[in-house]
C-alpha cells in the first residue's frame, strides 16, 4: 500500500501535539500539590489582608480582591483617616512653627539682654579703673603732703661734710686706677678723714648711698673693681625713714679674705629730705686699716 509523504508529516505533528499535552497536564498535575515559601503555605492555603485575599497555587501566592466583605467602604474610610492625619500633620507644622517662631523671639531678647549686660560690665570696669586711678592720684599726693609735712630729725638741719670723689662712685666690675684709705698718713692715698657727718653725692647719683648688701667677691681685692680701694664698705641694714632719729648701724668692708666682713666700723644713718628725694647723711670714723674705704652707689 502506498502511502503519501503528506500524510506521513501529518501523522508525526500528531504524535508531537499529543505528547506536548500530555507533559502540560503532568506538569499541572505536579504543581497543584507545590508548597509556597514566602510567606510558607500549603497548596491552597489563604492568607487576607484587609480587602486583599491570596492563594497559594502552584507554588505562588495569587493575590485578588477579596468578594466576602464591602472592601470600597473600607477604602473611602482609608481616605478619610489619610486626610485627616494630613490635616494633623499641617496642625503639627503649624504648631511647631509658631513655637520655633517663639522660641526665636526668646532667642532674641537673651541675645539683646546679654549685650546690654556686657555694655554694663563693660562701662562699670572702665568706671573701676578709673576710680582706681583716681585713688592712686591722691594716695600719692597724700604721701608727698605728709613727707612734706613730716618734720625730719634736727641733724639735717645741722653742717655736714659732702664727699664727692669720683673714686668713691661705685661701678662693680670697673676698675679704679687709684687706691685710697679713709685714715690718716703722710702720702696720697690717705685721706684723712676725721669722725664727722657726711653726704655722698656724684654727677650721675647725687643722692648716693652706702649698698645694703655686700658686692660679689669677684669685685673686690687688688684689682679693685668696685672703687678706689681694697675693701668697700657696705651695711647688712635697713635705712631709715624721713623723720626717724638717726640709726646705729654697722659697716662692713669686704675683702678677698674673710669675706664679705673682713673688717667693720660703727656709724649712724639718718634720712633728710631734699626736695622731693631722701638724702641720706652717714655718721663715719676713721677705718681700721689701708687699704679700705667709705664709697657708694
């Protein structure tokens, strides 16, 4: 028997469709038992949210509009609580901006009243400082007033001797070309200097005092880097004030050996006033040996 081509082709398509249905309903069948996993569910199983109802079918959950509750009433009552929680958030703003706007005013009005403050400060400082001066200015005019006033001992009134030697001007560490004893002898470097008051005065210190601390050892002995002498004089005391009687006090002469108080002399101090400086005038006697000396500073 002879059969066509064509209808051999049209055998096979047959055969092909037939298998390709076959498959599909075996996957089908297969799949109508699968699990869903996200959320976990058996095939067939439900799950609802409000109006939204989902099935797990083939391994997939299907979401649908839920036909046993009214879900339209229940959104028109969604868009009634969305516009009115709109409606308080724009309260909300309001509110919030009219207690920043506040807030911003208190702000301001610290602001205002700290910088009045500060002015305050600032002008009662300024106020102080010059009370203060002020105060100064007539502290030292009662000082000059009193000193004025203070009646000094009667000794400034009486003669003294002024030693002017330029040898006597102390200059530590300066050396003197000439050596001198403040005792008596027959040549030049003796003074002959009697017990009696007197004054120190040089150009460049015309109200110059004996020091009231000993010079530094490196400054006295033969070279005689201080003045014109080997030992200079210096006083471990106080000096008096205007009006105070005259003070007893000791001189020291400070040399290399048995420093600083190799030697020493009684003598007397006492504070007058010239002009608007204390001048002071030294009771001396002559020193106990050469080469020492009365200078000053």
């Amino acid at each position: 028997m002879n059969i066509s081509p064509i209808s051999v082709l049209l055998v096979m398509i047959m055969c092909l469709c037939t298998a390709s249905c076959l498959e599909g309903k075996e996957e089908q069948e297969r799949n109508k038992g699968k699990k869903c996993k996200f959320p976990k569910g058996n095939a067939g199983s439900v799950l609802t949210d409000g109006c939204i109802k989902s099935t797990c079918s083939n391994g997939k959950w299907k979401a649908e509009v839920r036909s046993d509750i009214c879900c339209n009433k229940q959104v028109d009552g969604l868009h009634e609580k969305v516009d009115g929680l709109e409606k308080n958030i724009e309260n909300m703003d309001e509110t919030i901006e009219t207690q920043v706007d506040g807030l911003n005013g208190k702000v301001n009005g610290l602001t205002h009243n700290l910088h009045t403050l500060t002015q305050l400060v600032k002008g009662s400082i300024s106020d102080n400082n010059r009370a203060l001066l002020q105060i100064k200015g007539q502290n030292t005019i009662l000082t000059q007033l009193m000193n004025n006033h203070m009646k000094a001992d009667p000794q400034c009134d009486r003669s003294y001797t002024t030693l002017t030697d330029a040898w006597r001007r102390i200059e530590y560490g300066v050396k003197s070309p000439s050596l001198h004893c403040d005792t008596t002898g027959s040549s030049s470097k003796f003074t002959n200097l009697v017990a009696g008051w007197y004054r120190f005065s040089f150009p460049s210190a015309p109200y110059a005092k004996i020091p009231t601390t000993a010079p530094l050892k490196q400054y006295v002995g033969d070279d005689r880097q201080s003045c014109g002498t080997y030992g200079v004089s210096w006083m471990e005391d106080t000096l008096p004030d205007i009006g105070q009687a005259p003070k007893d006090v000791t001189i020291y002469f400070a040399y290399v050996t048995r420093y600083p108080k190799h030697s020493s002399r009684p003598a007397k101090i006492v504070a007058c006033r010239a002009g608007e400086e204390t001048m002071y005038l030294y009771y001396l006697s002559p020193v106990p040996g050469c080469a020492h000396a009365y200078c000053a500073l």
